[in-house]
C-alpha cells in the first residue's frame, strides 16, 4: 500500500477511502460529547477546559480524554455511512479511519467497529493540515476523502475526490427541532393557569393575558433545560431503551445546533417577562437555578430527585400565582406536592421496572444515571401510592375549607373530584406496574382514552359547581 518510503500509495493499488470520525461516521463532534459529560460528572471542570482550549486540541483531547471513557459500541453511528464503506472495502479497497481525537477514542471505535485497516489520528493537527497530513502519507491524490458537509480546507486540492457522507434517511428538520424542544412537554406547563381557574379569575382579561404570557415564557424556559438536560446525559441516554431516539442522542440533530437553540428559547423568555411582575422573574430564575441542580447533581439522588421532580411541578403553580399577583392557596400547593410526587415516583418505577424487563439490570446493579436497583421497586409502589392519597386527602380538606365556598356555589359537588383523582392516580399505577406505560405518565396522560375522559369530567364538575 505504501511506497518505498512508506508514505505514498503504490502504483496500481486500490485507492484508499479515508473517513473522518466526527463528521463522517458521527454527526457530532466526540470531543464536544466527552467535554459536556465530564461537566457533568465533574462541574468544577468548567473552569479548566478553557485554559487546556487555549493549550491546543491536542491537550484538551488529552484532558479530556483522561478523564471521560468513551463506550464506542452506544455511539449514534451512521448506518448508511457504514454500508457505503463496507460495500468499498469489499471492492478491495483499504479503508482509513482519520480521527483528531484522543488515540483511544479512535482505536477503541475502531475495534469496536472492525471495518478499517489502519487508524490515522491527527491529534495534534489544525483542521486545516488534516490534507497536508495525509497528503504525507497517501500522496497528492492519492486518496478519496469522506466527510460531512463542510470538508477541511484545502482537501479538494489534496484528495482525488471529496465525497459527502451518505447519510440515513432523517425527520424533517423542524419535526427535530420541536422533539428537542419537547413541544409536547409544555402541556406542563399549563399548571401556571391553575391559582387563575382556582380563583375563578380567568373571565377578567389582563389576569388571563398575564397567565397565557407566562406560560409561554415558561415553556421556553422549560425547553432550554431540556436541551441543556439532554447534552449532559448524552451517555445515559444512549443505553435507554426509548430515550436513545431523542434527536441529540440519536445523532439525527448534531449538538451545534443546542447553542441557537438556547439563544432563541431563553431570549424569547426574557423579552416576555419584561411585561410580567418581577417575582415572576424571581420564581422563573429559581426554577431555572433548581432544573441545573437536578441535571447536574440531584437527578442521581435516591428520592431526593423524586421530591424535586415534584418541587419543579409545584413552582409551575407558584409561577402563574405570581404572574397574576394571585396569593397561591396553601392547599393548592400541598396537592400538587403529593400529586406530583406520585407521578414523579411513577416514572421512575417505569424506568427501573423496564430496565429489569429488558434484562438490563441485575440484582445489585443500579439503573444508569440514577440510584434506583431492582429491589428497591416495592419500596417506590409504596411511597407512589401513599403520596397519591395523601393528595386526595389534601383535595378533600380544599373542598370543605372556607377558601373553596368563596369561589364555588355548589362546592359539594367538589367532592365528586375526589374519587376521580384516586381513580386516576390508582390507574397510573395499575398500568405502569404491568410495564404498559412508557417512562413519562405526562405522556402516557395525553394518549390515554381514559385519562382524556378523566379531564372531562373533572372540567365538568368544576364548571356545574361554580
């Protein structure tokens, strides 16, 4: 393959296909993954990365590296990529892994792949000398170069041929971009219009445009943490059985679309809460603060990150109080305390429950990325179920208190509301224990038949008893 001075390609000898890791075989760059996950493992990192930047590519590869393995066989490889170069090497033609990663990065996906016959790592090299390099080693076109769509400068001139990585078939753009964004997630937020419909509020026009404002600028907020939450556990995700087809995990959004869509998500939210009351900035901030303490640290604790699970529901509600200067009812947080908690310790009963079924965990391992092990499913039925009574106790003692007779004239026909919920949350747990739900009951809420009819009925009653 090689000439007399083993740096040119033979006379007559197939041309090599040299392949880049990041931006052939990977949408993403690995090193940006590496860098996001030992952030989140190790926070205090932030403030070195920028001086290993400043040192060079090489030295943050190495850093970095150093610190984060890398698991290739969960990596969002390309299939059509890998066909087209499995169709060439069976054509008789090497095929050249070229990586400006870490060498084990790029010798642990090599043999976690088996395709390649040699590994040319670049480390040290500026994406500029990537053709220079292998200019060296193959010959002025002596080589067809494979990579996204933005090849190094100067390969044109260096390679025989510069050919784009054929690329699987992929979702519209827009259908990724509002995956990411977890559109669907906003149905959340909707608790902000709760302090305005349980103070019968919501017939007086500035309070209702408060309250839809608000929503917004919280859906926007909301869908920044779950972009930022879905680059920090890029890893954890991959190992999911459902969460590895999220955009960014999957590979189909490359991540250096995040930074825009940050950028728009929260600069919308700022410009909206210029029109609401400064402490519905307070509690937006707070929220904002408390989801980064969940991504980082708390989402591992056993518990712990149930509670703030059920916390972040409970601001929701603060949020719309504070949007519409409406002082939020002591019972109306003490229900969606112990009614989200149920939901929160559902979810994490789906995952560890359909983990065990998927034979992916064992006695005494943990699920990855949280706390939870197999044995500790009795335990979380438990506390589900005590939770959701413990709601239903609280929504009884709402009905009966003074605060629900100012507000309804048929308050006795709340108590109907009662049972409703104690079917409801009693049916979540029916389902989720036969592992027919997926990991989020929010979800699993919106596609439901029964739960859609729960919704109306509870409408319902609401409206006949005011």
């Amino acid at each position: 393959m090689s000439t007399d001075t083993d740096s040119r390609t033979e006379a007559g000898a197939p041309t090599p296909v040299c392949v880049t890791l990041s931006g052939g075989l990977l949408a993403n760059d690995l090193l940006g993954e590496a860098a996001l996950t030992l952030m989140k493992r190790r926070p205090s990192s932030i403030l070195r990365l920028p001086g290993w930047l400043m040192r060079g590519r090489g030295t943050l590869n190495r850093e970095v590296a150093s610190r984060i393995g890398l698991e290739a066989e969960h990596l969002p490889y390309d299939q059509a990529c890998l066909r087209y170069l499995a169709a060439q090497r069976d054509a008789g033609r090497p095929v050249i892994l070229v990586s400006d990663h870490d060498p084990s990065y790029s010798r642990s996906v090599a043999d976690h792949l088996g395709l390649f016959d040699d590994v040319v790592v670049l480390e040290d090299s500026g994406r500029g000398e990537v053709g220079q390099r292998l200019v060296e080693r193959f010959g002025r076109g002596g080589f067809d170069f494979v990579t996204g769509a933005n090849p190094p400068a100067g390969m044109a001139q260096a390679a025989r041929q510069v050919l784009e990585a054929p690329r699987q078939e992929r979702r519209p753009g827009w259908l990724l971009i509002a995956r990411a964004l977890r559109v669907h997630q906003w149905l959340k937020n909707l608790l902000v219009f709760l302090p305005v419909l349980a103070a019968q509020m919501f017939t007086e026009p500035g309070t209702l445009i408060r309250a839809v404002m608000a929503f917004f600028a919280f859906s926007f907020v909301a869908s920044s943490v779950y972009v930022i939450n879905d680059l920090l556990d890029l890893p954890e995700d991959r190992k999911h059985r459902s969460k590895r087809r999220r955009p960014f995990a999957s590979g189909e959004l490359p991540i250096r679309t995040a930074p825009y869509l940050l950028a728009a998500m929260l600069g919308s939210a700022v410009i909206l809460c210029l029109f609401l009351p400064p402490a519905f900035a307070g509690v937006l901030l707070g929220y904002l603060v408390l989801t980064f303490a969940y991504s980082l640290k708390l989402k591992g604790a056993v518990l712990l990150d149930a509670i703030t699970l059920a916390g972040l529901y409970s601001i929701r509600v603060i949020a719309g109080s504070a949007a519409t200067d409406i002082e939020p009812s002591v019972w109306l947080l003490g229900f969606s305390l112990f009614f989200f908690m149920s939901l929160a310790l559902v979810k994490r009963y789906a995952e560890l429950h359909r983990s065990i079924s998927d034979g992916k965990l064992e006695e005494d391992t943990r699920l990855p990325g949280r706390s939870y092990q197999p044995g500790d499913l009795p335990v979380l039925v438990a506390l589900g179920v005590g939770t959701g009574c413990m709601a239903v106790l609280v929504l009884a003692l709402y009905v009966i208190s003074d605060e629900m007779s100012l507000h309804y004239r048929y308050p006795f026909l709340l108590w109907q509301l009662c049972p409703l919920v104690l079917y409801w949350l009693g049916r979540a747990w029916i389902v989720v224990s036969r592992d027919e739900m997926t990991d989020d009951p929010v979800v699993w809420a919106v596609k439901d038949q029964m739960s859609r009819w729960v919704a109306v009925i509870a409408v319902l009653i609401l409206v006949l008893a005011r």
